[in-house]
C-alpha cells in the first residue's frame, strides 16, 4: 500500500513511454490536463484516416462528403441534441450508435470492443475514413477511441492519450478513464498470458485435442 501512495501526481517522460506503467486516475487527469493542446478544433484527425469531432461535424454532411467520411461512430445515440441515425446519411455512409451518457457512472466498457471493431473493420477497408463523435467530441468519444488505439495496436492508455492529445484535446471524465485502467489491466494481462512458453504450448495442445476430435 505504501508504493502506492508514495506515487507521483505527474507522469514522468518514461512512464508516458512506457507500456508497464500502471497509472492512477488522478495520474490520467494530470496527464489530460498538462498534455492539452493550444487549440480545440470541431474535428481533428487523431490517427490515420480516424477523426475524432463534435456533433455539428457529424450533423453537417457536407462537410463530412469533404472529409471522405465513410462510417460515424455515434457515441451520444439516442441522446438529446444527437439526432443523427442510419436514415440521416442514408447509403453514402456506414453508421454506428453507442447510447452513452457522460457521466461517470455510466458503464462505457461494455462498448468498448464492438465501438472498436466497428472502428477497426472500417479502416482496413481501403479509402475508408471514420469520424467518432460525441456532443462535444472530447469525452465520451475520446474514450471510444482510446479504447480502440488500445484493444487493435496494442497502445498502453498513457501511450493512447499521448497519441490522441497531439491533435486534439480531449477531457474523458474520471469514470471513463477508471473503465479504460481496468481495460488497461486486462490487455496487459492477456499480453502477457500470450508471451508465456506454458501457455502457448497448452493453446497447440487444445488446438491438436481439437483436431483429433
């Protein structure tokens, strides 16, 4: 317990690099508030072809025609002043609704690997260009795309903010950022149960089992 409180409210340089670093939520706060960037747009590209934006970029399908937009990820489905659906782009655009409120105790993890599929499977589609939206653009979608950085190129959470927080600043309250800790945690579990020889041989051993059955 006593490592834990002797912690530093900052992350250092190589904790930010670092993919071991078990940060804190206040940890996460500091990094969002000291990483901001001087400008807050309404869309920004955060990783190639994968805009992160406000509900007014969504809501403009002139603008998004002049981003190449092909999918949306709707992170405020169903939620008031969000009133874009599958019939609003009609076929010109592949959607997606996540009915997220922002509020830390809304549980946004149980979206997180079917918003990051979605993400996923658009951008390994050639010319393909995804926009993940919110109301504001820097919560609740935020989170939807730090979890895909995560869950699909193998990003730790700091490494992901980092990565986003080049081109955009973004503010995912104090229950997001615990939900992607924990998810944090499990891929970091999952990595290195993977990189274990005893695993990797009882995964050829179940494989074979199954082969021979």
């Amino acid at each position: 317990m006593a490592a834990n409180t002797e912690k530093s409210s900052s992350l250092s340089e190589a904790d930010e690099a670092s993919a071991d670093a078990c940060p804190t939520v206040s940890q996460l706060r500091s990094l969002l508030d000291n990483r901001q960037t001087s400008s807050t747009n309404r869309v920004d590209e955060v990783w190639p072809n994968l805009y992160l934006g406000d509900l007014n970029t969504a809501n403009n399908r002139y603008e998004l025609w002049k981003l190449g937009i092909t999918h949306v990820l709707n992170a405020a489905h169903g939620r008031r002043y969000s009133e874009d659906n599958p019939d609003f782009y009609g076929t010109s655009i592949t959607y997606h609704g996540v009915p997220a409120n922002d509020v830390p105790e809304f549980d946004l993890s149980k979206y997180f690997y079917t918003a990051s599929a979605f993400i996923h499977k658009a951008l390994t589609t050639p010319g393909a260009k995804v926009l993940v939206h919110c109301v504001v653009g820097i919560s609740r979608s935020a989170s939807l795309v730090l979890a895909y950085l995560m869950i699909h190129h193998q990003l730790s959470v700091v490494q992901a903010i980092c990565t986003v927080q080049k081109n955009r600043r973004i503010s995912p309250n104090a229950g997001f950022l615990r939900q992607l800790l924990s998810l944090d945690e499990e891929l970091r579990q999952t990595r290195q149960n993977h990189s274990r020889p005893e695993m990797r041989n009882h995964g050829e051993e179940r494989r074979s089992e199954q082969k021979e059955t």
